[in-house]
C-alpha cells in the first residue's frame, strides 16, 4: 500500500514535469518563429542596402566616365545625378 504511493507521487510529480516543459518547450518555439521574422526583415534590410550601394556605385562610375570631358559633358552628368534610398531600421 505504501509503495503504490509513492508509486502515484512519482507518477504526479512526473506529469507535472511533463505539464511543465511541454509549456516551456511552446514559449520556446513561439520565441524562434518571432526571431526568425526580425532576421528575415533584417536580411531584407541587408538586401535593399546592397542594391542602393551598387546602384550608387554604378551612378558615380557612370559621373568619372565623364569627368575629364567637356565642359557640356560634365554639366550633363551633374544634372544626371541622383541619390539613392536609405534603408530605415526595420
């Protein structure tokens, strides 16, 4: 009789240990689905960044193309100019 006590309080004590990592293991996972949507808004942060940075680039090459041109050449190019869009913190 008293071992079939002790028998119910383990079982008891190893339901509530259950109990409480099936909760744990639920906020856990809650917790990556919520980190991997800030890193994929990051990465596309990183993304829009890289694609001003090389349009950029290819605007300031296209400027030194005509930098010792004419006078005419070099006003054109200054008009061309434009600037590229700044990735705001996600």
């Amino acid at each position: 009789m008293e071992n079939e006590k002790k028998n119910k309080i383990w079982v008891y004590i190893l339901i509530g240990f259950l109990i409480f990592g099936w909760v744990k293991y639920s906020d856990t996972k809650e917790e990556v689905g919520e980190c991997q949507d800030v890193l994929e808004e990051y990465q596309d942060a990183l993304q829009t960044a890289n694609q001003n940075i090389d349009e950029a680039n290819s605007i300031i090459e296209n400027a030194q193309s005509y930098a010792w041109s004419s006078y005419e050449d070099m006003g054109y190019v200054l008009d061309s100019l434009s600037t590229v869009d700044t990735v705001s913190e996600p």
